[in-house]
C-alpha cells in the first residue's frame, strides 16, 4: 500500500474515532467520509441520504465488484487514554467500524492512484449495530448489478492479519422480540380479583429450554431473556402489567422463525388461559450472514497464493446485517485477526488496530485485481 494513502487512511481513522455517533445519528461520520473522499480521490460520489458509495470506473460494466464497510458507535462511554478519544458521552468506536470505514477509504484511494480493470463500488453504511443499514444499503446490489461484494471485520484475539473464513454461516441470525402482557389490577390482598400476567411469564420462560432444544432444532438455537419487568414495587397493589424482552438466535435462519412462531403461539395460548391481552413487539432484526462458497473458496486461493495464514472459522453467535448484501449476490465476509493481545468487542478497552489497514487493504486490491475466479 502506497504510504502516503496509509497514512491518510490512518489520520481518517481517528478523526472518526473523534467524532463517535450511534445507528442512524451519524451525520457528521457521513459527511466526513464523504469530504475526506471527494478530497483525495478523482471518484464519482452518490450520497444516498443515510449513507453514500463512492465508484471508480474502468468504463467495463460486465464484471462490477463492490466492497461495504460500516461506519456507525455504540453506546460505550470512553475511558482509556487515547490522543483521538471520541468527544461524544457515552459514545465510543468499540466495534472498530472506525477502522472499517477508514480500510475502506484506502482502497478507494488505491484505486483511484493504481486504477483496475473492472468497475468498483466502496459501499459506506450506516447503522450496522442496529441491523437496519444493510438492509437499505443493499439495494446498490440489483440497481448496479454487482456481482460479487466484500466485508471484512476486525477478530481481537487472533494473531495479526490471519484470515478466517467459511462456506458456511457467519454470523447467526437474531432479533429482539418483547412481550407485553396486559391485565387486571386488585388489591394485593385480593389477587383473586385480578388479572396478574407474573404466571403466564413464568410459563413463558420456562418454556424456552424446551423450544430451543437440540432436539427439534437443525444448528444451535437460542433464546435469552434479557428483560423482565412484572408489576412496580407497590406492596399494596398485584401486579397488572408485565413485558418480557428475549434475544433469538440461530444459526440457521429458517430455525429462528421457527422458534419465532412457536414462542408466539405459546404466548398466545398463556394469555387466553389467564384472560390477559397482548401485544408483541420486534427490534433489531438481523439476517443470517452465510457465506457464498465461490467467493470464500476465492479468499482461500488468494491468501494461500500470497502468504497469508488462514483457517476456517466456525459460526459466530453474534449478528451482522451484511447478510442482506448476500441475500442478493454473490460474496463472503471475513474476520481478520487484529492481534492477540487486542481487547474484545466492544469492551472499554477495546481499540481498533491500524495496524489492520494496510492488511486488509492489500487483500481486497487482490480480490479486485484477481477478477471473478
């Protein structure tokens, strides 16, 4: 990588890493991005409201390729000591999209300085950690017709610039789903004469071991109450309102619905027995994020061919909304190790290695320059 454009990528890093801001709030991010790019580059820029993409035409429309980093905080107050530590309370990079964003924005200058032979699109997205931005962003996929697209994300705890991959599911399917249950106040000594939802939400829960057994589930599947809150502190009153908060997980997309609906049905069944009514909520929905093995068997080919270490990877629990890229081309996402003493995800003490950059960046000229193996 010229060093001159690391460096640049570098500065951009921890200018982002200043200006922090949550899902669907980074104004600022974008519009820096979009400065920083405009600034340094001859390439075609499309802001698209949310986020934006930036083109280098080769003028050969038949092979287009595209590459998306995400650029959005989390809700992480900053407490090392870092010369570029976030301005914004209670808002940090501790998922390294910082570092995404600004690996990104390298290859575009590379590209821009080096050319290639096939059309290329930098895809900057917003609201990663929410699971909303892929699912608008990848609409770039069928209007420009791309035909294989990359990600890769920062792995803290694997040594510097291995590789992981595989053909098969990355990122587990998941989704927020709460629970509102509606009753009848009384008297806390008459109980009889309400309506308390506290028994139904018990069942409620019980019955999740029983719904993400591995019994009748093909991968692993989980379920994970995060939230309940039945009826206030109120000693002279029974309780009449309660709302549950469970995480679904799955590795395989199709058995998260699954537990979707049975977890559904059962509540609806616990509600008509205790006379309660009922309201049911969705957030943070995230897709399965698996793996096109054409593209991963291209990753394999180029890291081997070019000294780079590589293993396969087993699922990972946690989400990733680039599922929505692959639900409509061809492509993959790797994890590239930032070192084994790097922090984890989204712990206070995590700090994007830039070290990574460069890395990453010449992996992907390869994969842009190695045309459709």
């Amino acid at each position: 990588m010229d060093k001159n454009n690391l460096n640049k990528a570098i500065e951009l890093r921890h200018e982002l890493h200043k200006i922090a801001e949550l899902s669907e709030k980074e104004i600022n991010t974008k519009k820096l991005l979009i400065k920083y790019i405009k600034e340094n580059t001859s390439l075609e820029v499309i802001d698209k409201g949310l986020w934006f993409y930036a083109k280098y035409d080769a003028k050969s429309p038949e092979n287009p390729i595209g590459f998306r980093a995400d650029f959005d905080a989390i809700s992480v107050d900053e407490t090392i000591k870092l010369p570029y530590a976030s301005k914004n309370k209670g808002v940090s990079h501790k998922c390294g999209h910082d570092g995404h964003a600004a690996t990104l924005m390298g290859l575009a200058l590379e590209i821009d300085k080096y050319g290639a032979k096939r059309d290329t699109y930098f895809v900057f997205q917003h609201a990663e950690e929410i699971g909303t931005g892929a699912k608008l962003a990848s609409e770039i996929v069928l209007e420009k017709n791309i035909k294989e697209i990359y990600a890769y994300h920062n792995y803290p705890g694997i040594p510097l610039g291995n590789i992981g991959i595989t053909d098969a599911t990355v990122c587990f399917a998941s989704m927020g789903i709460i629970i509102k249950l509606h009753g009848v106040s009384s008297h806390a000594s008459e109980p009889e004469k309400g309506i308390n939802p506290a028994f139904a939400a018990a069942n409620i829960i019980n019955k999740l071991c029983e719904l993400t057994s591995v019994d009748i589930n093909k991968g692993l599947v989980l379920a994970t109450v995060v939230q309940v809150d039945i009826g206030e502190e109120a000693f002279g009153v029974s309780a009449h309102e309660g709302k549950l908060s469970i995480t679904l997980r799955a590795e395989i997309a199709e058995e998260m619905g699954k537990l979707k609906t049975n977890i559904e049905e059962f509540t609806k069944e616990q509600v008509e027995k205790y006379g309660l009514s009922l309201e049911i909520e969705y957030s943070d929905i995230f897709p399965e994020t698996r793996n096109n093995k054409k593209a991963a068997d291209k990753i394999r080919n180029i890291a081997r061919s070019n000294g780079y270490n590589i293993y396969e990877m087993e699922a990972l629990r946690t989400s990733e909304d680039y599922g929505y890229f692959l639900e409509k081309t061809k492509g993959a996402m790797m994890w590239i190790g930032a070192g084994t003493d790097s922090h984890p995800l989204h712990s206070v003490e995590y700090d994007f290695n830039d070290d990574l950059i460069e890395i990453a960046v010449d992996f992907n000229k390869l994969l842009i320059w190695r045309g459709d193996e």
